[in-house]
C-alpha cells in the first residue's frame, strides 16, 4: 500500500507545462543567476534573467541566486526599508489553460550582520551549498569540490567572528551561530558522502571491493537528484537518521490522534493522526550494540540493521517464523506492527523524498561469502558519517581542523 500511495502522488500531483518564470526584486538587488536550473535560461544582459521549463511541478525546486546593486537599499525615513522579491511563473495546464502565478515575498531589512546570522535559514543554505558542489563537482572535478564546500564554512563562520560579538570570545573557543550548528556537520558528512566521497580503488578496501567505491552510477545517482533537492531532505542526504527500534518507549510507534477542541479549519490540520518516532542515534558503528535493532534512513531507502545478537523473541515478533528477507515485517504482533507503522509514517511524512525509499533487512555478519549482502554491508557502513575513515577525519578532529583554519584566516 505505500508504494500505491508513493505512485499516487507521482500521477495526482499539480503539473504545469511550457513554463516560463521570472524573478524581480525591489531596488537595492537584483537576481544574478539560477544555480544549476531544470530548464533553459535566456539573459539578454539588460533584463533579469528568464527561465524556461518544459515541465513543472510540486517536486520542482529552483534555486536563485540573488546580488546586491551599487547604492545598495535605500534608507527611507528612520524605519529599516522593506525589501520585495516577486516571482512569476506563466504556465500551461493539463486543460490547456495558460495561467499566471505570482508570488510575492516582503522582508525586513537590517545593517547588522548578527541580525543576518540569526536569521539564516540552514535548511536552505545546506541545500544551496549541495547544488554548488555538484554543479563545482561537474566542471572542476571532485577534488575541487571538496575543497570549495569548506572553503565556504570557512568564510562563514570567519565573517561572523570577525563582525560580530562573537570577536570578543576567547581565540580558543570555535563560535558558531545559533542557527548554523550543524553547518561543521553537514560539510563534513557530504565531504563523506557519496556525492564527493574519494572513490576506493578495486581491491584496496571494503574487504577487497571487486568495484569501485561508490560506483559512476551510484555517484551519478545522487548527483541527479542533489542537484534538485529541498531544504528538508538536504541534511539527511549527507547524515542519515538512525532509528534504535529495540526500546520503544510509551507511544513510540504506535498511531495517535489528538482529541479536537472545536472545529476549525487549522484545529482540523493540528488533530490529524500521527506516529511518534523513536530517538535516534549519531551515525557510528560505537553506537550500534549487537542486542539491538535500528532502522537507518539515508533519503533513498531504509536499511533493517539487526545486531548479530538480538533475541529470537524479537525475531518472532517483527519477522515470524518466516525468512526475514523474504517476508519483510510482520504487522500481526503489537511489536511487528509498531515498526510497520515508524516505516510506513516515515515514507509519508516528506513528500519530497526523489524515490520510493525500500527496505533493505541486513543482519550483522550476513555479508561473508555473499556479494550482494557484502554490498549492502559496504553501503552501511559508509552511512555511518561520524566515523573517522582512511580519506576523512572523524568529527571531533574536523571540528578542530575547521576551527584551526577559521583563526588564521582570521589572522590574515
């Protein structure tokens, strides 16, 4: 039933075709470019720049990249100027009626850079910084992108210690803004993924891989869909989420519906059912115990990770008596059907995800003598991010190399 509810979406969603989109801005700046567009841009070098589509949909996402003009926002009054940024797309329907959608967004402004930290978006600056590599990956190499993705952590964070309080901290303490915690994080995972990740040659490691790792079209794979992805899949496609699925505590996996208190329109949104996810885990092999089962999503599929050790009576309850690989979960048992409902609520809680996600069972030491269980095992182990690997360092140790480099450019 998820896939038909997966399938539904692809052939009921909202579609638009022959489009044509247009993006104007208040004075003060002015649209520079689209990062890596799904169609074709025209810039006749006096007009901002028009994109046009074949097709467009819910799924599409574009990204803009906007500059400010000589002069910059002009002050009116004592108040801070409001800025504007209006889209237009003129489009076709499936009827073939040719509509016009326009968009309007109106936004404080402000002359304090803490203002600009404090306000930054990490969602869509993580996503704005993966269209950047692909598109550096493509035309310089993966080598240069590597290189480019900290670079840009670098200068963020260096602006912000240079122009704001945060000048006034101890040289030795690393200062990140309060809304870009993760950036260290999210850089040093994709430098690991399998966007920039070196690949490794045949037989040097993996248990003497017989290809490449990651293959041109594992890479090639996640490139395509990288270079259109949403703000809210971009973290979880460098860091996935590991769900620990032996301790479920009070509601966790089961489906739970508030109690409505009126009957309003948004009173009606906030009481529609839902299912508690269990917490998660940091994505290292420390943390993955042989008495435990865990269910790892890395945006494209779920991968089943059993413990070598886990007990028969949880074996029972999710698989039955039947082959696990074969059968996949069974929703019988109070404790099978917890975790059908967690897979079930994850696959329809982000609707952007780029592929129907499957689930892929593995049990630890499965992977001898099988290739493609060894296959799965290889992938698995390249998702846990927070560990150290012979191209990449660790967390803590990236933390202290990043933090080593912010203060001499500071320096400098």
């Amino acid at each position: 039933m998820d896939i038909i509810f997966f399938h539904s979406h692809s052939i009921t969603k909202n579609v638009g075709y022959d489009a044509i989109l247009k993006v104007r801005c208040s004075s003060g700046f002015t649209l520079k470019s689209y990062l890596d567009p799904p169609g074709k841009v025209f810039d006749d070098g006096i007009r901002s720049p028009e994109l046009e589509l074949s097709c467009i949909s819910t799924d599409t996402g574009i990204c803009s990249l906007l500059e400010y003009q000589t002069g910059g926002i002009k002050k009116r009054g004592n108040q801070k100027p409001l800025v504007n940024v209006q889209s237009v797309l003129l489009y076709t329907t499936p009827f073939g009626q040719r509509k016009l959608r326009i968009s309007t967004l109106t936004m404080p402004s402000t002359d304090l850079v803490s203002d600009v930290y404090r306000g930054a978006d990490f969602g869509c600056i993580a996503a704005v910084l993966t269209r950047e590599i692909v598109s550096n990956a493509r035309v310089n190499g993966l080598k240069s992108a590597r290189q480019y993705i900290v670079e840009s952590c670098i200068n963020m964070l260096s602006q912000y210690r240079l122009n704001t309080s945060a000048k006034d901290s101890p040289s030795g303490q690393l200062i990140l803004p309060e809304a870009l915690q993760l950036l260290p994080l999210f850089v040093m995972c994709l430098r690991k993924s399998v966007l920039l990740r070196s690949a490794i040659p045949v037989g040097s490691s993996l248990k003497t891989a017989k290809s490449p790792q990651p293959s041109v079209d594992e890479r090639m794979h996640a490139m395509f869909h990288a270079s259109n992805i949403s703000s809210s899949l971009a973290m979880l496609l460098v860091h996935p989420n590991i769900y620990e699925l032996t301790r479920l505590k009070g509601r966790e996996g089961f489906e739970y519906t508030p109690q409505r208190v009126g009957k309003s329109v948004f009173m009606e949104e906030a009481c529609k059912s839902y299912v508690q996810f269990p917490t998660t885990c940091h994505p290292s092999i420390s943390r993955l115990e042989d008495e435990s089962m865990y269910l790892i999503d890395d945006g494209f599929s779920f991968y089943l990770y059993i413990g070598k050790n886990v007990p028969h009576e949880v074996m029972l309850e999710v698989f039955g008596d039947s082959k696990y690989p074969v059968e996949g979960i069974l929703s019988s048992t109070e404790y099978g059907k917890r975790v059908h409902f967690i897979i079930k609520a994850l696959r329809g809680c982000c609707n952007t995800r780029p592929t129907f996600p499957p689930l892929i069972v593995y049990k630890s030491g499965d992977g001898n003598g099988d290739k493609e269980k060894q296959k799965v095992h290889n992938k698995i182990m390249t998702l846990l991010v927070d560990d150290a690997t012979s191209q990449d360092k660790g967390y803590v140790d990236f933390l202290c190399a990043l933090h080593k480099k912010i203060k001499e450019r500071i320096r400098t």
